[in-house]
C-alpha cells in the first residue's frame, strides 16, 4: 500500500501564516468588486504598475469573438494572491501531526470523504445563493476550501480522539 507522502510539520504553520491573511484580502477585494465599497482600499488595485505584466491569454472575447492565444496586459496581483491561497492550504491539508499513525491516516482519509460531501452541498447551496459576479468568487473559493474544509474536519476528529485518549487514563 503506497503511503501518502506529507510535509514535515512545520509546514502546518507556515501554511497558516499563508493562507489567513491572503484569505482575508481576497474577501475585501470580492467585496470592492462586486459592490465598490472599499474597505482600506483594493488591495488589489488594478492601477498599480509593478505587478501590471504583458502576458498570453489562452482564450479571450473580444468584439463578440473569441480569440485564441492572445498577448494582452493584465495585473497579475489577483493570480500571485490565488496562488500564495492554495500553496498556504495544501501545506494547512497535508502536513504531519504530531505522532501521525495509520490512525490518523485512517482519520485522514475519513476527513477527506467528509471534506469532499460537504464543500459539495456547499457549492450547491451558494449556486442558488450567488449570482454575477459573486459566483465568480464563489468557484474561486472553492478552489481552496475543500483543503481548508478538509483541515478542519482533520483538526476536530484528530482533537476529539486525543480528548478520548486523555478521558480514558
């Protein structure tokens, strides 16, 4: 049976310091897009310069036509921001605990399933919640919170089985 390869420890951490504050600043720029109200300003301001790069587009629509593998200019702060979210998640879902066991990937495995069903319903429920825009924001987040969801599970189960261990001596 291949075992599945996880990061050290540490990487829980770092993760954390990651995925918490671009989660954050992603939330207060959906909300300045769909809405307009700033709150402390865009983070991700599209007038800013450095991050503004010439860059090739797979497929776009322009004038009503789609167009293929066009080079156009684009801020990449929302993609940089997308990626340092998903990076900082993967570390959150697959970095040790401490005294990892085949338990705890027995655990594991039963905090993914879970993950899996319930950012599904999620995604059921937000696609008669959200529209427009919003929705977009919607798919975005789900890119990410099926490991968020999934670390969550992990924590409470890997949590409520240490206080049974304790309860019990």
């Amino acid at each position: 049976m291949d075992v599945l390869k996880l990061l050290p420890r540490g990487y829980r951490y770092f993760g954390l310091i990651l995925t918490v504050p671009t989660f954050f600043i992603f939330l207060i720029d959906s909300i300045y897009f769909e809405t307009g109200i700033t709150v402390g300003g865009s983070f991700f301001d599209s007038s800013s310069d450095f991050f503004t790069r010439t860059v090739y587009n797979l497929v776009a629509f322009q004038h009503g036509e789609i167009v293929f593998f066009k080079e156009i200019k684009n801020n990449l702060i929302n993609e940089f921001g997308l990626a340092i979210m998903l990076l900082g998640s993967w570390m959150l879902a697959f970095a040790r605990i401490k005294g990892e066991d085949e338990f705890s990937q027995q655990l594991r495995l039963q905090s993914m399933s879970s993950a899996l069903v319930w950012n599904s319903a999620l995604l059921l429920l937000f696609n008669f919640l959200f529209y427009d825009g919003m929705f977009f924001f919607v798919m975005i987040t789900q890119l990410f919170s099926f490991s968020l969801i999934f670390s969550i599970i992990f924590a409470l189960k890997i949590r409520k089985y240490r206080k049974g261990l304790s309860n019990e001596e």
